[in-house]
C-alpha cells in the first residue's frame, strides 16, 4: 500500500485517508460518502465536528425557489430547485469524562478512513487522548444499504486504553442542520436556511422518529432511528425530543479491557402526497426489517450485492496500481449513484453534495448509462423510467415553446425546467436525442420488451416528434435544425449543430421502427403512416455541415469561420474561461468547453470514416480547454480509435482522478459522476474498442505501452463476459449466460466459456495533436502523473 501524495493511500479495492487534515475535510467528505441511490450520506465525522459541509439527502427531495432574471421573457421557467440536507442520522457525539471528542482538541495519534469497495462500508478507526489526558480508541463503521432501500446503519465502538472511564454518548436526529451556502443567488440560500418545517415527532425506549416538510415544495419526510446498545451493567439512557432534534443520550462506566458498543440503525421515505402517519408507518417499518436482520446481517446483504456487481462490473488494470484504484472508486461511486434510485433521477453528483443544485443533465443518459447499461442494466432502466415518468412535464414544456412532441428539461430534479439562462436551458434541445440514445441502447443491450412498450417507444416517438417540429426542410433539399445549442456550451444557439443533427437523425429512424414494432402504442399515441415517413425523410435528408477546405466537421455551421480564441493570450488563472469572458466573445470564438463534435464521433461513429475521424480529433484538439469534467473521457475514447494511445491514457488517468486528484477545485460539491463513468467509457469503448452500433457489440482492443493488461467484464442480453487485452492479443470468455456473438476488428466471435484468442493489429502511432496553450492533459507514467 503507497501514498498518492494527495493524502490517499493507493490500495485496489479501497480508499484510505491516514492521519488528519482538517482542511481537506471538504474534500473527503465528498469521497467518502455512501449513497444506495435512495439516500446518500457525505463522509462527515460521526461527532459532526469539525466538518466541512455536512450533507445527508433523499434522492428527488427539494426546495422551491424563484428563479432570477434582470428581465422576463415568454417560456422562461419560473421555480429553481435546490436539493434539500434532510434530517441528519449519522451524528453520535462522544464525551470523555466531560471531555467531547473534537480532533482538533487534545491529540489524535491514531486516525484513518477507509472506503471499502467490495464491504460497502466507510470505516474510521481513532485513538484520541483528551485535554486531560484521559485516551480511548474509536472504531466506526457505516453503510447505506443496496439491499434494504430505505435504511443506514452506524456501529460505533469505544473503548478505554488507559484505564476505566465514564462515556457518554449522544445519538441524534438534526434537522435544520445550519450550513454555510456557497451559492452566489440570495434565492438560493434563503431557500436552504432552515427549508424544513416539523409536523410531527416520537420517542420512545431507543427509538425516535421526526416528521418534516418543505416550506415551498410541499414535499414531506420522515426519520427515525433505533438503537442496540452493548455495555457493562449501570447503563444510563435518556431520550429528549424536539421539533428539529431527537437525542438518545447514554451514559455508562466502561472499565478497562471493556468496551462501549452501539448499533445505529436509521430509516428515511420522502412522498409528494402521502400522510404523515403513512410516511411514519414507512420508516418504522424500515427499521423493523433493519432489527430483524441486524448489524451484521446487513453487512453480509451488502457484501454479496457487491460480490454480484464486481463480478459483472469489474476492470483490472495491470501496470499502474492508483489508475486501479481511481477506477474501482469510480464504478463504485457510479453504483452507489443508482442502485436503488428506482424512480427518481441520477444527478450530477450523485447523493454525494449540492453541487448543481443536485440537478440531473443529459449526463446521466450519455456517459452513466452507458456504464450501467452493460454493468446494472436494471439501474439504467430504472433511470430511463424516471425520465418516461415526467414525459407529461415535458410535453407541457414542448406546447409552451410551440413545439410537438417532449421536450425534456436541461437540468432538473422533478423534471421540469428550472435552468435560468436560456441559450444553455432551453435551446439546448439534444437532450431530447441523448434520452432516445440511452433508450435504443438499453434496449438494445437487454432485448427488454416490456419496457419497449410500456416505456420505451413512447419516449423515441415523443422524443421524434420535437425534430420534425424544431426543424424543418430547407430549399435546397436538407433538413436543417437552426437555433439550438448543442453539448458545448462555448458555441450557444447555433445552426446545424452536427452533434445534436446526427443524434436527432438515429432518434427519428429508431422511433420509426419502435411504432411498427408496436403498432398500437403508436396508435394509442396518434402516431400514423404518414407522420412515420415524415421521421424517415427528416432523417435521410438531415443536413450534416462539412468544411470541404478544411477537410473537417465544423462543429456547427460556419463554426469553422469564426476567429480563433488567442490561447496564447489566455493565462492559466483565466481558466475556466466561462467565469472570467462574456459569453458573447466565447459563441463568437473558435473555443471548445468540452467534447461536442468529437462526442458525436463516439456515440454516431457510424456517420464518419476513420480518416475523418482523425482529422476532426486532430481539429478540435487545438480548440478544446476541458472548462468541464465531461471532457476527458470522451477524448479518451476518439484518442484511443485515432491511434494516439498515449494521449488516450492520460485522457483516462484525468477522468479516473478527476476527484481523487480533485482537478476542478470542487469536489467539495460533491463527485463528477460523468467523469466517472468517463472513465469507465476510457476503457471499455477507448482502449477496448466497444461500439454498440445498430445494436451490434463490436471490439477493437489495443493495450497503451504504459500498462501491462487490461480486464474489463460486461454484460449484454443476460450474459456475462470479460474481456482480457495484451500487448498483441485479445482473449474473451464468457462467464456466465448463453452463448453470444460479438465481433473482433470485424470478424464475428461466439463468446463461450472456452477462452478465445485473436491477434490485436500492429499499431502505428499516430502523431499525438496539440491542445491549446497550457490545457494539454498531465502526461501519466507508471508513477502517476508527471507535466
């Protein structure tokens, strides 16, 4: 086991912090959280301080606020949303002898974290002596349960070093918890100063419960804890009760070679419309199941989902052991950002902290279903229910623009709009392809017929609708897309933008084959013949723009025509340009944010020539400055297929260490969830070459010099295979299911349990591109990272 350097101990299967940073706890606390995709839960101390930003949060649950604007507009939205801290379980406050534990008293000479990959748990091991010299050992274990959706579970163990003591412990439910906002909008942290309201509350013996609503959103909640305590006779308990709190105080003599232990058990609902005695009843219920199966029955339901997903999930990477680590942490926290969501969305950065308001983009159909496609497949149909289930919100918001069909929101948490700057908002109508994208891919992947037609046609014929509605054909015989804003949020309202154009494309003919495969919904929908051969002639005439002088893709019409922004002149503490430039001199500029044209190359790389290909990376790599984390991995990916291997890898080590290495100075916020299932996408589709194309799973693996070997397993139709990459082969065996065919650099292979071999081409390195003037990735060694 070896340091990073940056406070990580570098360990395969967990993430470990040794010793005490005080000013790092921001960072941690984001690292270290447990989440099922239900409840999420930051890495905060079990004392609750210090702490840097408490967080605890049910997936869907906000406050309402009112969206600023210096003058109105037709069609704005009028309500933000910001993702609410609910009442806080994780705090259980120590004191020795008088003494409360606080490591930033006395002295802690003993302390470490661990994140456990495979355990499902955070850890924390302390030995702190107080002021007065009086020294005790804290070990901590928790979990967020994948199994039992609604519950957590804390075990907290103390034990005396020095001789006998008194301890008393304070288990509490907090709401209300008072937290510093960083938001620069008054509306916003007005909105998050004390947004819960207690509507009922319950005690009694170990067991609490508090009942909450939001001020604006109306939305209720409830709590409840329960408790096993283990400790030598003379135990003293005592339980108080407040609107925002519940304590459950225990006092006891703990002597030497004894100790004090507590099992923490909590539960959490949220509803819309449910009554308090509802919700009351749905913890309370949650904590009986908790009881029932215990402290270590729920670490031993935890361990065996973990033990099913890695043996689906897992990538082995042979050469570069924190690049290992990077991303099992990464699959891990992309787990943990959906298992249990059901029907709620996956936000940008998970349950993990605020950042985004805890909104949800078109991240999670572009980059994290696509992991959780061949990984959890059954998270990434919940995802996509979630999303069938604000189809109404959509439909509204495409009448209220004078569109047809849906248009899904930009950035949301109940699936309405709540995006305040329109170009990037409400112009930015890809969204609704990147939903119709993840559809055709999970079906395809799962051959799923029921969510086909009681989910999946309707979003790929509303999702259609919007295009032949937003386009139209111009005189010349294209179908044209003008005005819109594509994934590069630096080019805003743009005509022809070839991203949004190609994907729009695939969402028509999809959504036509989607009524013929299932006439009636079709018909239940008033879809008919004609408006079908209106989706397939809009698609076959869609206008994809191409700069014959240049021999590239503009990224948009003419983009290839605007003046290029001077890098050269740009200094590295003006980056991210968006926060130092008007947004007028960025559209006007030949400036990328992030992977928009490239990004098309990966997910419609059927639409291009590998030489075009190589050309438009070669293009774009000069103009893009990764201002944003869903960058990296999509480069990777292009890099990888374009043959600049080296290039791709330290693609991948950014996305990967993206916040263990907290390259964007937020991860305070919270996770880059993109990133990380980016990184997920480095390997699987970079360097092993999978493109799902028409449904078909294809691979075109090669090995970058600087690892050894690379695993990665998948699954596709119920079946289960890996597939192993070395200097010059390729092996492929299948794991568990029936027997299915792929193809290896275009030769088909029917995967059975028997290992298959076939040679990887020679390949000739390409000339590795330039970025822009200081944006150029870390080049990686075996080492880590080197500039």
């Amino acid at each position: 086991m070896t340091s990073t350097g940056l406070g990580y101990e570098i360990s395969p299967w967990e993430l470990r912090w040794r010793g005490l940073d005080v000013n790092e706890l921001q960072r941690t606390e984001s690292t270290f959280a447990l989440s099922n995709g239900h409840i999420g839960m930051r890495g905060t101390l079990e004392e609750a301080e210090p702490r840097g930003l408490p967080g605890t949060y049910l997936n869907g649950f906000y406050e309402e606020h009112p969206l600023p604007y210096a003058e109105a507009g037709y069609g704005y939205p009028e309500a933000g949303q910001t993702v609410v801290n609910v009442t806080d379980g994780k705090i259980i406050r120590l004191l020795v002898e008088d003494e409360p534990l606080d490591v930033r008293y006395g002295h802690a000479a003993e302390h470490s974290r661990v994140l456990d990959f495979r355990r499902g748990t955070l850890r924390r091991d302390t030995v702190w002596t107080s002021p007065t010299g009086r020294q005790v050992r804290v070990r901590t274990e928790r979990l967020v349960s994948f199994t039992q959706r609604a519950v957590a579970a804390i075990a907290y163990e103390v034990e005396p070093l020095d001789d006998g003591i008194q301890l008393v412990a304070q288990s509490d439910l907090l709401a209300n918890e008072p937290i510093e906002s960083d938001t620069s909008d008054p509306r916003v942290s007005a909105a998050l100063r004390s947004p819960l309201v207690g509507e009922f509350s319950t005690a009694e013996d170990y067991r609490a419960a508090l009942v909450h609503r939001t001020k604006r959103s109306g939305l209720r909640m409830a709590a409840a804890m329960d408790h096993e305590v283990f400790a030598n006779d003379g135990l003293r308990t005592e339980l108080q009760l407040e609107e925002d709190l519940a304590r459950l105080t225990i006092a006891v003599d703990v002597p030497k070679g004894d100790r004090l232990r507590i099992i923490k058990y909590l539960g959490y609902g949220w509803s819309a419309q449910r009554s308090i005695p509802a919700l009351r009843s749905q913890v309370d219920a949650a904590l009986a199941g908790a009881l029932q199966t215990g402290w270590e029955g729920l670490l031993a339901e935890q361990r065996r989902f973990l033990d099913h997903f890695w043996e689906t999930a897992d990538v082995e990477v042979d050469g570069d052991p924190e690049l290992q680590q990077a991303v099992r942490f990464a699959l891990f926290h992309v787990l943990q950002a959906a298992a249990r969501g059901e029907s709620r969305a996956i936000p940008g950065k998970g349950l993990t902290g605020p950042g985004y308001d805890g909104h949800a983009f078109w991240d999670t159909e572009t980059f994290v279903l696509q992991a959780l496609t061949y990984t959890q497949p059954d998270a990434a149909r919940d995802a996509l229910r979630w999303r069938h289930s604000t189809l109404d919100k959509a439909k509204d918001r495409a009448a209220q623009l004078g569109l047809r069909g849906a248009a899904f929101p930009w950035r949301s948490i109940n699936g309405a709009e709540c995006s305040a700057y329109w170009p990037a908002g409400t112009a930015a109508f890809h969204v609704n392809a990147d939903i119709a994208d993840a559809v055709t891919r999970y079906l395809a992947a799962t051959g799923d017929a029921e969510f086909d037609r009681v989910h999946g046609t309707e979003l790929l014929l509303e999702t259609a609708r919007l295009w032949t509605s937003l386009g139209h054909h111009d005189p010349h015989g294209g179908f044209r897309i003008d005005g819109i804003t594509g994934p590069d949020e630096y080019s805003a309202v743009t005509d022809n933008n070839v991203y949004t154009n190609l994907m729009a494309q695939r969402n028509l003919l999809t959504a036509a084959e989607a009524c013929e495969r299932n006439p009636d919904i079709a018909e239940a929908s008033g879809v008919d013949d004609i408006e079908i051969a209106g989706w397939r002639e809009a698609a076959r005439k869609m206008l994809i723009p191409y700069d014959e002088l240049l021999e590239v893709h503009p990224q948009s019409e003419r983009f290839t025509e605007h003046a290029r922004w001077d890098f050269a002149g740009t200094p590295a503490r003006n980056y991210p340009l968006l926060l130092h430039y008007p947004y007028f001199d960025l559209y006007r500029k030949q400036v990328v944010k992030q992977a928009d044209l490239v990004l098309a190359m990966h997910l419609r790389g059927d639409a291009f020539t590998l030489e075009q290909k190589q050309r438009n990376f070669a293009y774009y790599e000069a103009l893009t400055v990764r201002d944003s984390s869903l960058s990296a991995g999509t480069q990777a990916v292009l890099a990888a297929e374009c043959g600049h291997l080296e290039l791709a890898y330290d693609y991948l080590a950014e996305a990967a260490l993206t916040d263990l290495h907290d390259v964007h100075n937020n991860v305070r916020n919270g996770l880059h969830m993109a990133s990380l299932a980016g990184a997920w996408l480095a390997i699987v589709a970079g360097f092993g070459g999978m493109r799902d194309h028409g449904g078909e799973l294809t691979f075109q693996p090669r090995l970058p010099a600087a690892l050894d070997r690379l695993a990665f397993r998948m699954c596709f139709h119920g079946t289960q295979f890996v597939v192993e990459i070395h200097r010059d082969k390729a092996e492929y065996r299948l794991v568990h299911g029936d027997p299915v065919t792929i193809k290896h650099y275009g030769t088909p292979l029917t995967l059975s349990e028997t290992t298959a071999t076939l040679p990887v081409p020679t390949l000739v390195p390409a000339e590795r591109p330039t970025q822009p003037a200081g944006r150029a990735p870390a080049r990686r060694t075996r080492t880590g990272p080197r500039r």
